[in-house]
C-alpha cells in the first residue's frame, strides 16, 4: 500500500526532478517526509504499518500535524534538522536507495496520478492523497453510498462485439433441441386455412448468465460500453438473460427476457467497492443447473482470492465462458477471452 501510493503521486519521479537540479538535501527532505505522511495516514486509516517505518516523532512533528500536510508541506517543515540527521532519516526511510546505482534499464511503469500532476499547491496535493487512500479502502469491501447506490446508465452504444456469432452453436442446440420447441397452429390470414405451423422457441432456452462488474474501477464509460453488450446479447436472439452486478458480492440478480427490458438497468447498478468475482461465480454455479453460457464484463484488475482461479476453471468446465475485458490485454483464465477495442 506504501509503494502503491508513491506511484499514485508521482513521489519518485518528483525526487528524481529534485536531484536532477542539484537540490541534493531538498530530495532527501521531501523522500522522508512523503513516507512520514503516507505511513502517518496509512495507520490512521487502520492499515497495519511496520514498526521501524518512519512516522511524524522522527522529524519532530506530531501525528496530527502530519496527517493535515502534504509531502511538500512537512518537507518544507524539515529545514531545521541538520544535514547528519536528514541523511541518516533518509537511509532508514529508503533502503532501497543505495541500490539505485546499480539499477541500469530503469523505466517508468506508473505514470502517476493526473489529479496529482494538475495540482496547484501542496494542499491540492493532500487532498489527492486522502483520495487515494479512501479509494485503497474500498480494495476489499462491497460498495457503499454514495458509490454503492444506483449507478446511472447513460445513453448506450453500438455493441462492439458480433453476439449472434459468439452464440450462433448454442442457439442453434436450442433450436435443434425438441424439448425447446414448440408448435404453434394459427391462420395468419383468412382468406386460406392451407398455412402450414409457426414454429417458436419453447419455455425453456438455453441460459445466457451476464456477470458485470460495476466495481469502483469501471468508470460511467466503461459501465456503458458493458450494458451496450448486453444490450447486443438480447439483440443476437437469447430469449433470457440473468444479469448478475458484482464488486466484492454479488447483488440481487436482474432478469431480461426483451429488448426493452434494458431500461431496467438504466435506472442503476448495484456496486462501487472492490473487484473480487469469487460470489458472481458461485452464484451461476449454483444456479445454471445445465450447459450455460456466461458472460463476464470487466477490466480484470482484480483483487484474487485463494479461490478465484479454481472457480474460473470450475466455470469453464461447466459451460461456455466468454471473458470480456475492458482493460487488461490478456487473462490467466480458461474460456474465450476477447477485449473491447479502445
């Protein structure tokens, strides 16, 4: 969590800047007094934090204080140790530091947060900060208000994806399947009673379980671009679709039988805490009682159980699994992946 939020402020690229310059002491400064504010936050936060990290006693500042200043505002604070005192704060703080040296393919992996980077002072700094970490403490917990509330569906768009193709064999199977069919005699017209049966898919089609992720990481544009998929699911021919929202839990599940019944979702989605698929996958396992097929929509940045993987497998081998993702390029999970183009 303390390195994670680094990256999400850009701590080490703005030290580098600092020695860049010749700013020796100031990098020294603002390297020990960016721990001292995240290990200081990350504790009152109720995160476990080593014993020998540094915190606010060391530079001679109480945790109060700390916990109001950003990095730049208590380094500013660190003038008055002496150059022996901040050098020796320095090498506790970054152990790594001295290693640097030896480091010779360096890159730049995490760009940092933008939030950050438009920042105009150190106290729009802080406030990223709190951000930052309200947003760590939602990793692992369901969604709550205001995030975990309805969640707005704008305007969809074109599905992206052919899913009368993705399902063309299973809806087939259906079709083909004599207790999914059924007779229907009628006249259409009464000018001929010599037409022969209408021919219509039976009570009982194949499955279609729908598993969307609406978990604090998928924005309103990635929420979009999922129920444009559901929408082109329906559209492809499956007659009943249970859609399930999930963060860390799965929520109350959503049946669409039409087209129309999109406008079930647009009011909202349950979710907006973390990314753990574990109770989505239980719950189509217990449920889908024949072959399925599930569809899972999400940005796969999720946070694994001992479990996760072991239900995927269970999954695949079970029923049709199409995994869509709307961030990562590849998955370490079995069925058909395919990511939505950017």
């Amino acid at each position: 969590m303390h390195e994670v939020l680094h990256a999400y402020l850009g701590h080490l690229e703005r030290a580098k800047d600092l020695m860049k310059m010749g700013k020796i002491e100031e990098a020294y400064s603002f390297n020990v007094a960016a721990d001292v504010v995240i290990n200081e936050r990350l504790e009152a936060s109720g995160f476990e934090v080593p014993w020998d990290m540094l915190r606010a006693g060391h530079v001679g500042v109480s945790r109060v204080a700390a916990l109001k200043m950003s990095a730049e505002e208590l380094a500013s604070k660190l003038s008055q140790l002496s150059r022996r005192q901040l050098f020796r704060l320095y090498k506790q703080s970054s152990r790594l530091a001295e290693g640097d040296k030896e480091v010779s393919d360096y890159r730049l992996i995490n760009q940092g947060s933008e939030e950050v980077r438009r920042a105009k002072d150190a106290g729009s700094v802080r406030r990223a900060l709190e951000r930052g970490i309200r947003r760590l403490q939602t990793y692992k917990d369901p969604g709550t208000s205001p995030g975990g509330q309805l969640r707005i569906v704008g305007q969809l768009e074109r599905p992206t994806l052919d899913w009368r193709k993705l399902l063309k064999a299973e809806l087939e199977e259906a079709l083909a399947n004599l207790r999914d069919v059924r007779k229907r005699w009628s006249r259409p017209s009464r000018k001929s009673e010599w037409y022969p049966s209408k021919i219509g898919l039976g009570s009982n089609p194949i499955d279609v379980y729908i598993l969307i992720d609406t978990s604090a990481s998928i924005d309103d544009e990635k929420l979009r671009r999922f129920m444009s998929e559901v929408y082109g699911v329906l559209r492809a021919g499956a007659t009943k679709i249970t859609l399930v929202p999930w963060d860390v839990r799965a929520y109350e599940p959503i049946e669409l039988k039409r087209e129309a019944d999109v406008e079930k979702v647009r009011r909202g989605l349950r979710g907006g805490g973390g990314t753990i698929p574990d109770e989505a996958l239980r719950y189509v396992l217990s449920k889908a009682r024949r072959k399925s097929v599930v569809i899972v929509l999400s940005d796969f940045e999720l946070a694994e159980t001992g479990e996760t993987k072991r239900l995927f497998r269970e999954l695949a081998s079970r029923h049709k699994t199409i995994l869509v993702s709307a961030g990562k390029m590849s998955v370490d999970y079995p069925g058909i992946f395919i990511r939505l183009a950017d």
